[in-house]
C-alpha cells in the first residue's frame, strides 16, 4: 500500500472479475518505483524496486508489461489504489495537481476513451484519471484534499462511502474509494465488486 498496487484491492478485483464471468490479464510498466517502503517499520529503504517485478508477486508471475497493452483486445480497464498509483503510475502524492502521469499508463486510459470501452479506478487511482481526462466525474470518498487536488485538476469530485460506485457516463469512468475511507478488508471486497458489476453491465 506505501509503494505499490494495494494488494486487498487488487487481489479482490480480480476475484470479482472472475466471480463475475469475465477473465483478466495484468499489466504494469516496466519502471522503478519512486522508493521501496519497509511495511512493517514504515520507513524507506535503502533499496531499488522494479514496478514489473513488483507486479508479478501480486499477479502469480502472469502479467506483460504495460507497453504491450492493446485496446483491442480488452473489454475494459481497471486500476486498483495504493501509493504506487500516486507514486509510480504518477506522481499525484507529490504533485498534486501539477502531477505528471506515467506515459504508458496515460496512452492505455485515452485509448480505452476514444474506444468508448469502460475505465475502472479504486482508491487514489481515480486522481490520476482525473489529471489524464481533465473534466470527469469521480470519487476517492471523502479526503477533502485529495478531492481539492482532483478540482483543480479540473475533474468533478463526487464524495461517497463505503462500497459507491460514481460513475461518469460520458467518458465512462468508474470509481470507488476503498481505502481512501476508515475501510476494512470487507470494505473493498464490495467496493471492487461493485465497480466490476456497474462495468460490466455497461457492456451488456
């Protein structure tokens, strides 16, 4: 969660894909993390990581490096939370509005809207969507800061509780706070599976 993909929200996502009859495959850019946090002391360690590498802990050793993602050949996308998505994917944790976005990441988000094919974003993700797409509809849950940073970013912040779903249905962007609020692990549990179904159901 300090520097990478928020494993309860990725780990739960996935299992709603699946719950919901749909497959996945897991991509991740093939860059350094920001920094390496010690999980159980919270402090930065004096060590580098590769986000790729990282990645495939979480995905079994079954992912592909971001620049081989193709639009055509998914039904949609979804990023869960966690610091490496204001870290590594952008840097939003540092930056706030003035935050750049991983060039990758960026091109696979405006391929996914020019296709009209439905975006996914947990957590603190759905910051960086906004600094991608500018004036869309989102919500991280109640932060007032990071829902300040998502406005000036020109975004539209929406707040929710637990287990909402905001959805724009213009760019067709789908969001939900997970750990942005006081959550537990059954928390995300709904809120992912709630965000996979109302993206799901747009495809129908």
């Amino acid at each position: 969660m300090f520097d990478g993909a928020e494993i309860h929200e990725a780990t739960l996502s996935l299992l709603a894909i699946k719950k919901l009859g749909a497959d996945y495959q897991i991509f991740a850019p093939d860059i350094d993390q920001h920094h390496v946090i010690n999980h159980y002391t919270g402090k930065e360690m004096k060590e580098s990581r590769n986000v790729l590498v990282e990645s495939a802990r979480i995905a079994r050793g079954k992912i592909k490096p971001l620049d081989q993602f193709n639009e055509k050949d998914f039904d949609a996308l979804l990023f869960p939370g966690g610091f490496g998505a204001a870290k590594n994917l952008s840097d939003v944790a540092f930056k706030g509005p003035d935050a750049e976005v991983d060039e990758e990441v960026e091109r696979a988000v405006k391929e996914m809207l020019a296709a009209k094919k439905p975006i996914g974003a947990l957590c603190i993700a759905p910051a960086f969507i906004a600094k991608i797409l500018g004036d869309v509809k989102v919500t991280i849950g109640q932060d007032e800061e990071t829902a300040q940073a998502i406005e000036a970013m020109g975004g539209t912040h929406i707040t929710t509780d637990h287990g909402d779903v905001v959805i724009d249905d213009e760019k067709l962007v789908f969001s939900t706070p997970c750990y942005m609020l006081d959550a537990d692990i059954t928390h995300i549990w709904t809120g992912a599976y709630n965000t996979v179904e109302a993206m799901m159901q747009f495809m129908e």
